[in-house]
C-alpha cells in the first residue's frame, strides 16, 4: 500500500540522515540497520515479500560481522565508541579493518557481495513498478545515504587521522 511504501521510505532516508552525523559506532550500525529494516519494508509494500526475507538473511551475516569488528574496535581502542577517537586502526587491525570493510561494502551492494543479491534485485524490480519519479529518487537517495555513512565509518575508523587522546 501507498502508506506502507512512504513509511519504509522515511524510515530508510531518516535513519540514513542520521547515522551521517553521528559518531557512535554501535549506534551507526544500529541506524543502518534500521535503514535496512526500511529496505524490507519498502520491498514488502511493493509486494515483493521473498526478496524482503532474502535481503533479511543476508543482512543479518554480514550486520552480524560489523557488529563483531565493532566490538573488537572498541575493546582496542580502549573501550570507547566515539569514532573521532579512531582513526589510523587499519594498522593495528588489519584483519578485522578487511572483515569491517567487506560487510560495509555487501552493506552498500557491491557486486558479486551478499548485499548486492538482495538489494539490487529489489532495486530492479522497484524501478520497474510505476510508483513515480518521487519514489524512485527518494530510494536512489536514501540508497546513497548508505553508501555516505558506510564511507564515513571506514574512513574515520580506519583511515583517518588518530584522534585518541
């Protein structure tokens, strides 16, 4: 239904909205996850209720492991959250920097990652029902919200300048 549709498209844009400004790590999984969650939503208003579940499992492993790297980032960095006190962890966590890097890209839908099987065959079949141009963009958008605040993650966590005191 039409209510369904702007509901999982607000949840999706407002959660995306959020995570760009804020430095908490579990709390930047925890509002992508809920983008996420309004992924399914918007998948089951179009009607497309397997691809909502198929986009679930393969949420869940790869959240799982960002969640997982969390926790060990945060263990390492001295039991904070706040990502502006990372920075530069890519090289005292090479491994948990590509496991880290690999569910944020399957979160982004990188070809040939567990992300891009579900999320871009909802994508597809969203562009082919004829919602309008406002749908479309508000879901291209809130899409590249993803995109932004899972480089903003890695950038800060693992890249970046050491902001530890």
């Amino acid at each position: 239904s039409a209510l369904w549709l702007f509901i999982s498209i607000m949840t999706m844009f407002m959660s995306g909205v959020v995570a760009i400004f804020e430095y908490d790590l579990k709390k930047i999984i925890a509002l992508s996850t809920l983008s996420q969650l309004g992924m399914m939503m918007f998948s089951i208003s179009l009607g497309l209720y397997e691809l909502a579940f198929f986009h679930l499992l393969t949420h869940a492993l790869f959240k799982a492991l960002l969640f997982l790297c969390a926790g060990i980032l945060i263990h390492g960095a001295g039991n904070t959250q706040d990502i502006r006190s990372f920075g530069g962890l890519s090289l005292n966590f090479p491994l948990v920097t590509v496991c880290m890097n690999l569910a944020n890209l399957s979160l982004c839908g990188v070809p040939f990652l567990a992300g891009f099987y579900s999320k871009d065959l909802i994508v597809e079949l969203a562009c082919q029902y004829s919602w309008g141009i406002f749908v479309l963009l508000m879901m291209f958008i809130c899409l590249s919200l993803t995109v932004l605040y899972s480089v903003r993650l890695t950038y800060l966590s693992f890249v970046g300048p050491y902001g530890g005191g």
